[in-house]
C-alpha cells in the first residue's frame, strides 16, 4: 500500500513539474557560407618624376662629333665637305624634346662642264676642272641645327620617340657659284641628308628610356598584406595602371601615375602568387579611395552586448509574472537572428524568437526587428501554454536586444589610417586619410554577424 502511494505520488509531481516546465526543442538552423562584397574600384596617385640625364648623354655620346660626307660625279659640281659640333642642348616641349647644336664647317668643289669616257670608263673632264672650297685654310663656317622628338608612352612602359630634323641654317655661308649655279643649296641639301641618318640614332638611344622598373617596385610592394591589428589585414589589390599628365622639364619627366585597386580587408591572411605589371592602361582618374571594412561579431558577443539589457526584465501575463534569466543569439534562420529566451517565474523553461537585424545609421545602432516567435516554438506552444503568446515579449525582445556600433568604426577609422600611412619597403611608402566613414551593410553567417563599414579618403604613393 505504502509502495503503491509512492508511485502515484511520484507521478502526479512529475506531472505538475512537466506543467511547470516550458520545454521547446531548439529551432533548425540556416547555415551559410561566408561571402564577401566585390570590393569598389578606387585611385591611388604617384607622382612621377624621372631624371633622363643618364639617357641624353648616351644620345650626345651616340652621334659623331665630327662628320665627313661627300657627292662625287664626273659631271656637273662634285662636294665634300666635313663638319665638327658641339654638344647637343637639349630642351623641353610640350609633348617631347627639342635638340639643338651648333658646329663649323667646310667644304671642297669642283665643277666639269661636259665629261667623255672614251679613255677613263669614269669619265674624264674635257676641260680642267675649276677647285674651290670654303672653311680650309680659314676659320670653318658657322652652321646651327635642330631636332625635335615626339614622345609618347608604349604599353610596355618604354618610351616611344620620332625624331624628325628641323632647321639647317649656314650662318656663314660659302658665296661660290659657277657661271652663275649657287652651290650652297647643294651642300645644305647632302649635310640635310647625313642629318637625316642621324635621327634613328637619336630614337634609337631615346627608347632606351623605360619606366618599367620605377613602378614594378612599387606595383609588387601593393600585392602584399597590411597587418591591421584587430582587424585582419588590409588588402590594396592593385587591377591596372596608367602613367598620364606628361610634362618635360629641362632633363626629366614629370607626371602622375594612377594605380587602380580594389581594397579589401580580410581577417585572415590570404597566400596569393604575385601579379605580373599588367600592359600600361589608358585611363585618368581623380584620385579617391573607397574600402569597404568588414568586422565581424560573433554571437557570443552579440549575446554579452544583450544580456545586460534584458536579464531580470520581469512581465505579468494575464496576471501570470514571469522574469527573464538570459538572451542569446542561437544561430540563424532565413536571414534572421535566433533568440533563445531563457525565463522564469510562474512558469519557466526556454522559448524561441526571431528577429532581423538592422541598421539604425542616425543612431549608430544594429537593432532586432519585426521580433516573432520562431515557426517550431508557436507549434508547441500552442498546445503547451498559449498564455506565452503575448506581443509584450516579442516588444521587449525588440526593444532592448541592441548595439552600437560607432566605437567599432572608430576604431575601424583608426587602424585603417594607420595601415594607410606606412612603409612599403625602404623607398616606396602610403599617405593616405579617411575623410568619412558610413556604415554600408550588414551580413549573418552561421556563427557570426558582418558589419561592413564604408570608407573615404585619400590614398598617395612616394617613391624616393
């Protein structure tokens, strides 16, 4: 009899405990992969400055100091003639360079009215030749000569020139003529054509000229990972680059180089090959520099930014109180947070909501949304304890699981400036500045949640 009430007894209190006791099973959950945004296009500026010294003395070093040329014809005026200079000067155009030197010349003739070839297959002058010349046995006569050179850039970073002669002026010239025949056009006409061999040699050494090796540093320095601390590291992705706004001055280059990116910020180091200098692109930007910053919140610190916030919250329910032991955020469901409520009192046991994040961007704040009892929770719910359905726990819910998330993109701004003025490599460094920063996005995966935070500033690359 004893052992008999012992049984009823145990029954009936397992009975009211399970009446006590609101018991869900947890929720499926929606894992997702990670992904992250295509990264906006930005502008990184060089300034560009190349010495061509080194290039225009190969150029003065290449052509002859003294030339000798000839027109040798048995009949009508033969010449030779034969020039010295002085150094080339070298000076600045637009769009190239102009050379110009100055030097002496001299010159011999001699002129045969009619030749016959009956005793020379040559020829043989019927009468005595008449000989002159001028700037032999006196001082040589003065000439000046310019040639100018377009300059532009080839895809693969050399420099492309067209040299073509200009002005040949005899400032002394020799007044010889032969019954009446000006022999200087004819001497300007045979030195002209010398010059003319002369301006393959100018592009030739001119071509020399590369660009290449002043930005293949600095294009292989921009491939490699910023070490953010806190954050991860900061990926430049450099996609393409252009070298424009082309000026000479005196013996250099001067110009900009735009390297276009696509900056990144990853939490984990990425082992990438490193990207060959791409072909010389055709584009101008101005400069600007967007990055999109992810950071990331797991939901144990989602959990510990809400808690505070909800625990102890005590609610009367049809004259039934109830008080909130604990929040946390379970994992994710469609785009939506799971809460799993933990609560006490009249009853106690663990119930589930969902809930959307979003972005309070007046407030710096990530808030729940449109807060609703999970799908599974309302089905046994409804047979276990309706009471619970009450729109109090899901605004309270909503009402006080929240963040702000100004201090992370402070802290954002702070790293990222420090990743933005630092050294690449002992010659080549980052100047850069966040003008402003927004928040842009917001993401869920399994395990945590993404803010991504926009960026905008200025972003220079010095070379020494």
């Amino acid at each position: 009899m004893k052992g008999r009430f012992y049984v009823v007894f145990l029954g009936f209190s397992i009975l009211v405990y399970a009446c006590k006791v609101v018991n869900i099973p947890p929720p499926q959950k929606n894992n997702k992969p990670s992904t992250y945004p295509t990264p906006p296009i930005s502008y990184v500026s060089i300034p560009l400055h190349f010495n061509l010294s080194q290039y225009l003395k190969m150029v003065d070093h290449e052509i002859p100091l003294v030339y000798e040329g000839s027109k040798e014809q048995c009949e009508g005026l033969s010449v030779s003639y034969g020039f010295n200079r002085s150094p080339l000067r070298f000076k600045a155009l637009s769009n190239g360079l102009n050379c110009s030197v100055e030097g002496g010349l001299w010159l011999k003739a001699n002129y045969c009215p009619k030749c016959h070839d009956l005793f020379d297959k040559e020829g043989t002058c019927v009468v005595p030749r008449v000989h002159v010349s001028c700037g032999l046995k006196e001082p040589l006569r003065r000439f000046s000569l310019d040639y100018t050179s377009r300059i532009h850039l080839g895809s693969a970073y050399n420099v492309v020139s067209k040299t073509q002669v200009g002005n040949f002026t005899l400032k002394d010239p020799c007044n010889i003529s032969f019954i009446g025949y000006d022999i200087t056009k004819t001497v300007e006409q045979e030195v002209r054509k010398e010059l003319i061999k002369l301006e393959e040699v100018i592009d030739e050494n001119i071509q020399k000229i590369s660009l290449k090796p002043y930005v293949t540093d600095a294009w292989r320095e921009m491939q490699k990972p910023i070490p953010l601390e806190g954050l991860g590291f900061l990926y430049l992705k450099p996609t393409n680059l252009s070298i424009h706004s082309l000026e000479f001055l005196e013996n250099s280059i001067k110009g900009v180089t735009t390297i276009a990116l696509r900056p990144s910020v990853r939490s984990e180091k990425i082992v990438e090959s490193l990207q060959p200098l791409p072909p010389l692109g055709d584009f101008k930007s101005p400069e600007n520099f967007n990055l999109e910053v992810p950071v990331t919140i797991s939901y144990d610190t989602l959990t510990a930014l809400f808690n505070p916030f909800v625990k102890g919250l005590e609610l009367s329910l049809k004259k039934k109180k109830i008080t909130f032991e604990s929040v946390s955020v379970y994992g994710t469901q469609n785009e939506k947070l799971i809460i799993q409520l933990v609560f006490k009192g009249f009853r106690r046991g663990t119930i589930y909501l969902l809930g959307k994040p979003s972005i309070h961007a007046e407030k710096k704040e990530v808030r729940l949304e449109a807060v609703d009892f999970e799908l599974k929770t309302k089905g046994v719910l409804l047979n276990m304890a309706r009471w619970i359905f009450d729109a109090r726990i899901t605004q309270a819910i909503q009402d006080k699981t929240y963040f702000s998330y100004d201090g992370l993109m402070q802290q954002a701004v702070k790293e990222i400036e420090r990743g933005m003025n630092t050294s690449l490599s002992e010659t080549i460094t980052l100047q850069g500045k966040v003008i402003d920063a927004s928040i842009k996005s917001l993401h869920l995966n399994d395990s945590f949640l993404t803010l991504y935070f926009a960026l905008e500033g200025n972003l220079k690359l010095n070379i020494k």
